[in-house]
C-alpha cells in the first residue's frame, strides 16, 4: 500500500479523530498516527473516566439517597472502589472500541506508534518494534494532546502522590485526600472522593474555586463543600509536600498546612509537542512549548497544521470543532470556516456546573449594563420532586433584552444549559423563553421561571410591552 496521503493526523483523541472523519468523508485519503490507545486522553485518562467515576460513585453510594432521604443504600467504601475501578475500565475499553470502528468505517488507516515530523511533508513513523517507515502527505495535523504538569516541588514518587493520569490506579480508598487545584478537574474529585466518604481539603491557588465559571455559582459550590464537610484553603500555592509517616504535610504559601494519607496534584496541562521533530522542520512553539497556529489553525510552516490541547488547555468539544475547522481550512472544503465563540463550559461535580456566553464578571469587565433573571430548581416541580436544589440564571442586556449569558448549578446542567446555547448563537432575546411552551415537571422549566423573574427585575415589563385595555 502507498505511503503517500492526503492527510496525516498525529494523534486520534477529540481534534485528531474529528479532523480525520471530516477530510475523509469528503473524499481525502487520511492516516491516524496513535501512540497509546484510540480516542486519546478523553478515553483513557481523562473526560470519559472521571464522567465515568462520577455516575459510578453516584449509583454504588447512595450519596443523593443520603442527601435527600437520609437513607444510607450504598455500597461500604471498599467495595464501592473496586467497583468504580472495574465500572471505569468497561467504559474506557468500550469507548476506545467505538472510536476504532468508527476510525475504520470511514476508511481511515489507523497506524499505531510515534511520529517524528521531518522536512518536506514526511513523516517518520516508529513502530513497536522499532522500525521506521517514512511517510508523506499534502497535509499534517498535529493533535497530539498533552499530560499533567508536573512541578519540581511535588514527590510523584511518592505512593499516595498522585495526578490526574495515575488517580485511577489508586487500590485502597484513602481516609484523607488533599486535592491541589480548584478547577474543574479538582471540584469534580472533591465530590467524588467526598461522596466515598474520604475526608477531604481542597486547594486552589486563586480566590475562588472554578475560576472560569459564573461567580455566583462557585460561590454556591464552595457553600455546598462546607455544608458536604469539605475544607476549602483558598488563595494558596503549594510550596512543599513532605512524608511523616503514613501521612503527608503539604505545606501552603500562606502559612496553612493540611495533613491527608494522599494527595492529589490536580491543576496545570503540558503540551505533548516534545520528540515531533518541531525543530527539525522549524515549527514555530511558545515559551512553554504550546504550537503557536494561525486564524486557520496552520502553523509557520505550509502544510503543518495543529489543533487541540497542543495550543493550549480546553475543552474536548472546542478541540472537536477545531480539528474540523482545520480539515476544512486545509482543503477549502465548504462546510466549517470558524470555531463556535460560544461553547459550552461544564464542571461534571455532584451537583453539576454549566455556563455559556458572559458571565457577570465578564459583564461588569465590559462595562454592559445587564439584568439577572434568577430560578431555583427548588421552586420548580422536578425540583421539588427529585429533592435537588440549583440555581438557573439568565444574564441579558438591559436596553434590548438580547441574551448574554446562562448559567446553571444542578443536576443535569450541562444538559439544561444547551437551550440557552441556541438562543445566545442566534442573538436571541430573554423572551424567547416566555413565549415558549415547556414540558413540566422538567428541570428545563426553570427557563420559563428565570426569564419571567428577569423581566420582573427590570422593573419596567409595562413600559416595554403593549398592555390591551379590556373595557
């Protein structure tokens, strides 16, 4: 078979395997290069497992049943581990196995071992034995992803150290957990290992936890921790982390210490750019090693594109949609010339976190005058039933009402928050959600009872809409 392609993609995770479906299914001859297994860190380390954990550790402890009921039904802690594990495996494989399949559907090669880029549209394929092939295309796309960063001042050697790559390995449920990092990785942990019954303090470095998230809404979150039992340090870095015994000291830059039987690195990406041969054929790369593309995601050097976490942390959806953009823009296929400028950002916790578009920081930065519509899940009748409280909220403009942001804390958020996606993507108004019919007892339904509460709030509903005079 030649060796010759249309497209060569360095990497099969969520902008690698995207890239590749789309130039092949519009005729393009494409070839995966995959070191480790189908679909990336989304189906092995990342994403997926930890989603998986989530429903897992939800389903084996009961932890709602408990929260709402105040029946204990769920599995001892040490059952429920082994169960997660071996939950978290299936899942894994059998995502790995659909990504394959629907890599060979579309008549993609599938190349399994390391690539090294060299000049003149080659690439050097190793395989596990060692040999190298050379092969060439029109295009290259580097989706390569990345892995945990790993600071000098953490002990990873350690055997209760670990981060987001090895957690998975953990075999006994420890007591005490000390996780650094409150973003969403370190939030959606907390919850999991809180709901174990694990003791645990959570670090974050900045002044709020989900930093990218609507401050409301983290507020709730640090709320709901202190009310779950969890310790919140914020405004801390990590300066050391030391073994006394069979327990470990992290020591804080503001003086604060925590004591736990592990701890949990949970914050910071690296780019996997290193050993692609970059310097070789001069791609272009920034000071810590992220590629540095274009509007058209291509790099300095025709024909060598890039897309995903290479250029920087994200979301598995945002690398998506630029693999495909890429193809796209590679080939001057018709079909996508832009990434979505308003995804979907969520924080898979117990409950959920979900926001797209602005959120009132982001307003206040701006200078916008804007108005809040507010729903809590508790007043509506899915809420009242399930016994899962949330908040909704709609952020719009004040002088044309135009839709800014939505953001939303609760079960199933980051299903709830694609209404108000499609209402920000066309330049829809809050009112949209007052004229609309809506399903109840759905959680949904809060959009009809944010929406109203907004126009309330504006306090000049009269004034804006034509009231008929009954006579």
């Amino acid at each position: 078979m030649s060796n010759n392609y249309d497209m060569i993609v360095i990497g099969s995770g969520p902008a690698g395997e995207s890239a590749a479906q789309l130039a092949s299914y519009f005729g393009y001859r494409v070839a995966i290069i995959e070191r480790n297994k189908p679909g990336g860190t989304p189906t092995t380390r990342g994403g997926a497992p930890t989603k998986t954990l989530r429903e897992a550790a939800l389903a084996l402890t009961g932890f709602y049943h408990q929260e709402v009921y105040g029946v204990d039904l769920g599995a001892p802690p040490a059952v429920a581990l082994d169960k997660l594990a071996e939950r978290t495996r299936q899942v894994c494989q059998s995502l790995q196995a659909a990504t394959a399949r629907r890599i060979a559907l579309l008549d993609v090669a599938y190349l399994h071992g390391t690539a090294r880029l060299a000049p003149g549209g080659k690439v050097l394929l190793t395989g596990e034995d060692g040999s190298v092939v050379e092969l060439s295309a029109r295009v290259i796309l580097i989706a390569t992803g990345s892995r945990p960063l790993r600071p000098a001042n953490i002990p990873f050697d350690d055997r209760a150290v670990f981060d987001v790559d090895d957690i998975y390995s953990l075999t006994t449920l420890p007591k005490s957990l000390c996780i650094v990092g409150g973003g969403p990785v370190g939030v959606e942990f907390a919850t999991i290992f809180n709901a174990l019954g694990a003791s645990v303090t959570l670090v974050q470095m900045g002044n709020r936890l989900a930093p990218t998230m609507d401050g409301e809404l983290a507020r709730m979150m640090a709320q709901i921790f202190e009310e779950r039992g969890v310790r919140v340090i914020l405004g801390a870095g990590t300066e050391a982390v030391t073994r006394r015994g069979d327990q470990l000291h992290v020591s804080l830059s503001n003086g604060a210490t925590c004591q736990a039987e592990a701890v949990f690195f949970a914050t910071g990406r690296s780019p996997n750019t290193e050993d692609l041969g970059l310097d070789d054929i001069g791609v272009a790369v920034d000071g810590r090693g992220y590629i540095v593309v274009d509007q058209n995601f291509q790099t300095n050097v025709p024909g060598v594109y890039a897309a995903g976490d290479v250029l920087g942390p994200g979301l598995s959806s945002v690398a998506m949609e630029q693999g495909r953009v890429a193809a796209c823009l590679a080939f001057g296929i018709d079909f996508l010339e832009m990434v979505d400028s308003i995804p979907i950002s969520a924080v898979y916790a117990m409950p959920e976190m979900a926001g797209v578009g602005l959120t009132e920081e982001q307003c206040q930065e701006q200078g916008l005058e804007y108005a809040v519509g507010r729903a809590t899940f508790a007043s509506i009748p899915r809420g009242a039933i399930s016994g899962h409280d949330g908040l909704l909220k709609l952020i719009f403009r004040r002088d044309d009402r135009r839709l800014l942001g939505v953001h939303c804390l609760g079960e199933i958020a980051s299903e709830i928050i694609g209404a108000g996606q499609m209402v920000l993507h066309y330049g829809g108004t809050v009112d949209i959600f007052s004229a609309i019919t809506l399903p109840t007892p759905t959680y949904s339904y809060a959009y009809k009872n944010a929406a109203f509460d907004g126009l309330r709030r504006l306090g000049n509903a009269k004034g804006s809409y034509h009231v008929r005079q009954i006579a």
